[in-house]
C-alpha cells in the first residue's frame, strides 16, 4: 500500500473536523491517529511498516492529517523531497484561516497543553516566530506546487467549511476522485480548545506504569487544568499590525494563487 493524500494543515483551522468528515467516505482509511507526524521524522524510511499499520483496514485510498508538514521552518527540512520519494503521485490537501484567529486558536491551544509556558499571548508571539511562520500560507504551500505540481494540491477555506461543510467535504472528494457522499456533521465538535480537563502533553503516551498511574488519577479525580485560558486573549493593536505586516506579502501571493478577495484578513 501507499498513502495517497495528505491533509497537511494549517493547524487549527479545522483540520481535525475535516478529517473526521472526509475520513467517513467508504472508499477512504483514515491513518489512527490522525496526525502521526511520519514525515517530520528523518528517519522514516525505516519505519514504513509502522506508518503502513495506522491504516487498519483495506480501502481505495488512504490518508492522514499531520500539521507539522507545513510548519517550516520548524519541521523536517527536506520534508517535500522526502515525501515525493515516498509517493511521487501524493495529492495535497491544505486548508486555511484567517492569520489573526488562526494565530490566537494556536497560542492558545499551545499554552493549554504545556508547549507554551508563555501567560502574555504577546510576548509569546513577538518572541517565537512558529506561530507567524505556519501562518504564512504561500510559504508553505509553494513548495509543495513546486514539488507535486498545482494539479495535486487542493486549496480551501476555514470560512467556507464551517459556513457549508457538506460542500467542501464533497470538494474533496472530487479532488480525490470518489463520488460524493453525504457525512455525518455531528463530529465536527469533536475538537473542542475549550476543554477544561485538557491534560498537559508529557501525558499523552505515559511509558512508565507511574506514568500511567498519574494520568488514569487525573482523569478519575475529573481534572480541570488550573492554568487553562478561559477566555479569548486579547492582542494589542501593536501586536496585530505586527503579524499583519509579517503576513501581508504572503496573503497576496495567496489572493493570487486562489483568485479570492482575501482583504479582509488585512483587518
């Protein structure tokens, strides 16, 4: 088997949801989990049989959803290559979100799991460029046109999935060549950022029984994260036109690529 298509970003602008959509679609194995994140890792080529084993049955195509493969510069830099090693035929998917609410949704999911141990949303953007980097959409798209060619990457947009997902699910389909198919919409909610009993990361893969043992307690005690943010931070005026300014040549380039009116991601 090879993996055909690549649900590869940009994180938090609903790539979750979309997966769960597109993932319902009886000629499609969805990779568990959805993000295993087998590129990013140099050494991948001699992990195949384990990658190959996240698809746990048969299908017509076979796909996962790693945002790290479009967060250059922080991922594996030879990520494009690689990949066109693995599968020269691999079609894109690629989703994107307003700079702004993209950027505050990753900050804030960030500081919710322990990534991010930065309270000042502010400072933790004017210090750590990652944030403004995986917002600047051309930048992590044209490699890939450059790689696979234009007619394997599929475009879309946070706003018009959210405003009509059975639309843009059916998009995708047609992109991968199926026949359409209705999904059930019920799990788009299945990615909340507002959960309060979000554990810290270090406890998504215990390895110790220790380990184990704290992570089953916490989640029997009904564990609340006591740092979580509970409300929208708020930018200042100073910080927004900063990562306007770092994004505006990159959201042209997409107004071209696209033929979209995107000024309003300007504001």
């Amino acid at each position: 088997m090879k993996v055909d298509f690549l649900l590869i970003g940009a994180a938090k602008s609903a790539t979750t949801s979309l997966s769960s959509c597109i993932s319902q679609h009886p000629d499609i194995c969805f990779s568990n989990p959805k993000e295993p994140q087998f590129f990013d890792k140099t050494d991948w080529r001699n992990h195949l049989d384990s990658y190959h084993s996240l698809f746990n049955e048969e299908s017509k195509l076979y796909g996962e959803g790693s945002t790290n493969y479009s967060k250059y510069p922080h991922c594996n830099l030879n990520i494009y290559s690689d990949i066109y090693e693995y599968n020269p035929e691999m079609k894109i998917i690629y989703i994107m979100r307003h700079p702004i609410e993209r950027i505050v949704s990753q900050y804030t999911h960030a500081y919710n799991r322990g990534y991010d141990t930065n309270d000042d949303i502010n400072k933790a953007l004017m210090t750590d460029d990652h944030y403004i980097n995986t917002g600047k959409y051309a930048m992590q798209i044209e490699p890939y046109i450059e790689t696979f060619g234009l007619s394997n990457i599929l475009l879309l947009f946070f706003g018009d999935f959210i405003s009509n997902p059975n639309k843009v699910t059916n998009k995708v389909f047609r992109f991968l060549e199926l026949q359409p198919f209705e999904v059930d919409l019920s799990v788009l909610n299945i990615n909340k950022s507002n959960d309060k009993k979000l554990l810290h990361y270090k406890y998504d893969n215990p390895k110790t029984v220790l380990e184990r043992l704290k992570k089953a307690a916490l989640i029997l005690k009904n564990y609340i994260n006591p740092n979580f943010i509970h409300k929208k931070p708020q930018l200042l005026e100073s910080t927004r036109e900063y990562i306007l300014n770092n994004c505006k040549n990159d959201i042209e380039k997409i107004e071209k690529l696209t033929q979209r009116d995107l000024s309003h991601w300007l504001r």
